[in-house]
C-alpha cells in the first residue's frame, strides 16, 4: 500500500533531493552508524520507493524512518531545500495510519491526549515530586532511570501560569501572548517566572491564556496529526488578541510557526521564540545588559532552535548580557539525542549522543551550560555531574537583571 494520509510526503518534496551527500556529515545518526539508511538521503529514498510502489509501509521502513532523531540539520546544509522536517512528518503519521502498533496508540494517548489535560500533568507532578524527596528516582535504571535524573527538582504544588496576565509599568507596546506548554508550566516554572519577568521589564503587558493547551508538537512529531491539528486550533482561538506569542521552549516555538503548514491557519500574531523577542528588547535598550562577569557558560543549541527556526545569535546575545562569556562547544550543533521521546524510544543511541554532548560541555571547562529547551536541559542534566549548572538563557538573565524579591 503507498502512501494514504493528506500530509505523506509528494513527488515534488522528494525529487528536490539532488543526492549530493552534503546531508551525511550533519546527521548524528549517520556519524554513529555510517549506514547510507540512516542518514537523511537514505530515507528520503525509502519514502521514494513507498511513492512508487515499490516498497510498502511495513517494518523495514518503519526502522528506517523511526530510528531518525527529527533533528532537521540537514536542512540546513541542503542545497536542494528538501523540506525533510515536513516530509518526516509525513512518514511518521503514515507509520500512525498503517501499523497502528499497540505501543503507537498507547503513545496517541500520551501525546495526543493526556498532554493536554493540566490537571493530569499536576498530579503526575505531585507523585514524581514526591518520589524525588523519598529518593525514588534514584534507584531507577535503564531509560526512566536516565530521565529521572534529568528533571529539576519538582514542586508538590507547582504554580498555576495559565490565566496569568501582567501589565508593565506605563502603557504597553504590545500584548504578548505566552505559551504555558504542557510540561513547561509544572517542571519548568522559573523559565516561566523569568521570560514574564524580563518581558513585562521591557514593557510588554504579557497573557498567559487559560484556555490554550500543549502546542501539540510532540503528538506531530509522533505521527498523530489529526491530534496535533486539534491543539493548534485550541491554540489558535486561545492567543486571539495577542500581537506576539511566544514559547521559551525551541521545540514548542518551532511548531508553533509549523501551524499554518499544518492546519491552513496560522496564529494570528508574530510568533517567536522567547529568545528572539528578549534579544530585541536588548537590541532596543528596553532592557540593559548586567555590568558583572559571572564567568564562562556554555552554549548547547536546540535542534528546533538552530536547525528548524534558523536562531543561534539570541541565546549568545542573552547569556552575554546576564554576565556569562558565551563558549562555543560544537561547531556542527549535532543533536543532543533527546528528540522529544526518542530517548525512550532508542535509549542507546540517545545516551550515546547525550554522553558525547556532556563530554563536549565537561571539556569546555564552563560551570554553566545555557540550553533553551527543555528536552536538551533533561538530557544535559542527565549525563553532567551536579556541580554543572544547566539553565535556560533567560534564566541567567532574568538573575542577573532582577532584585531578588522579585524572583
């Protein structure tokens, strides 16, 4: 059977790739193995051969397709300009549509359902947050293992960002709407606290909408993308009203700009990653750089950061302005290996990747590694030793700038 969903990759996307190799060296999975079928072109000729018919939608491509990390650094050196973010997309959910695996519709569930459920997430938090205290998380092994101890310290009763709105000193140059994402809002509330912060600094009245929901990303990359185009029209009529919105996750911020090609309905505002409007703000005086030195931090870039949306200067302009002298740790930004939940997936090649990363920061020689998603935080946290500080740019800025009572 070829392709039957109304996002499979088209005749047109594919033929674009010239196959030229200039993809090989950008892909992790390809530096690890060295096998062409794991390597963007090698895929991208998979998906071909499912077009044709000569190939079907079975288990052989599904290895294929399953063991990419979605990283999306071939396109950046792709002379061709293979859409391949979209046309992976597509594969995946045709995997979702002809080999409904008991472990994929259990996965449906996750992301397509319970991520958008606040009050689940809250309580799933609560127990994790106690298990943290009882040591619980100590004694796992294996990929949760590896998981758990990427987590921050987690709060019983973490607060409640949705429905927030703040209103800055004088009159507002525009209303700026913040995405609460689904984990985001319960294990990662100082990243919150510090771009509402820095934002309502510079003179931004910020909303946080009670009525949106996870941005829908993850269930996408998974393949699920009727649950995906559900989220992001909840999305959509959420942040009506807003002139920006913002995520200060990179892979939330990345799809964010992905709802238009994926609904036909785009957010009806400028959509940029926190970084990106923080840097403005720096760029415009609206707010001033800290005059202390804190040292050296080092700069991991997000896949869906420098890859998807192009965006590597803000973080550095950030981490400058809080204190840090920015050091660079990987010329070729290779991915981390947490790519959303292909840490659980293909635990040994992520952890390989994760370890490769570590030792890259390790090697740096910097007490601060700045990171601006949450996955890559995880998984940073999960492979450094504890005396290595891992936080997002806005974090170490917001530190730097703030009185402490205002924390």
């Amino acid at each position: 059977m070829a392709f039957v969903t109304d996002v499979a990759p088209t005749a047109t996307e594919l033929d674009t790739c010239i196959r030229c190799g200039l993809c090989l060296p950008a892909c992790p999975t390809f530096r690890l193995t060295g096998k062409e079928s794991a390597s963007p072109r090698g895929r991208l000729a998979a998906m071909s051969m499912v077009l044709a018919g000569d190939l079907e939608v079975e288990e052989a491509f599904d290895e294929v397709i399953s063991f990419c990390l979605g990283c999306r650094a071939c396109e950046a050196v792709c002379p061709g300009l293979v859409p391949y973010g979209r046309v992976f997309e597509g594969s995946r959910a045709e995997l979702a549509a002809q080999r409904p695996t008991a472990a994929r519709r259990s996965r449906r569930l996750i992301l397509g359902s319970f991520l958008n459920r606040r009050a689940l997430i809250r309580l799933v938090t609560a127990l994790i947050a106690v298990g943290q205290r009882l040591g619980v998380a100590r004694r796992l092994r294996g990929p949760l293992g590896r998981a758990a101890g990427g987590l921050r310290p987690l709060p019983i009763a973490p607060r409640r960002w949705s429905g927030t709105a703040v209103q800055p000193d004088g009159s507002p140059k525009a209303r700026v709407g913040l995405l609460a994402g689904c984990v985001m809002e319960a294990w990662f509330g100082e990243v919150h606290a510090a771009a509402v912060g820095l934002l309502s600094k510079a003179g931004y009245e910020v909303v946080v909408p009670a009525s949106q929901g996870c941005c829908g990303a993850l269930a996408a990359h998974d393949g699920h993308i009727d649950a995906a185009r559900r989220m992001a029209e909840a999305n959509r009529i959420a942040f009506a009203g807003c002139d920006i919105v913002v995520a200060d996750a990179a892979g939330c911020s990345a799809h964010l700009r992905h709802y238009a090609e994926l609904t036909g309905a785009g957010l009806d505002a400028e959509v940029l990653d926190v970084t990106e409007l923080i840097a403005r703000c720096l760029a415009d005086g609206s707010l001033v750089p800290s005059s202390l030195r804190r040292g050296d931090a080092a700069i991991q870039d997000p896949c869906h950061l420098r890859h998807a949306q192009r965006v590597t200067a803000a973080p550095r302009e950030i981490v400058a302005a809080a204190g840090y002298r920015p050091v660079e740790i990987d010329p070729d930004g290779l991915c981390c290996g947490a790519a959303g939940i292909y840490s659980l997936l293909e635990p040994e090649t992520s952890g390989e990747l994760g370890a490769r990363k570590a030792a890259q920061v390790r090697g740096s020689g910097a007490g601060v590694v700045a990171s601006a998603n949450p996955g890559c935080e995880m998984q940073l946290r999960a492979h450094l030793p504890g005396s290595i500080r891992v936080a997002h740019p806005i974090e170490l800025l917001w530190e730097a700038v703030s009185p402490p009572a205002s924390r």
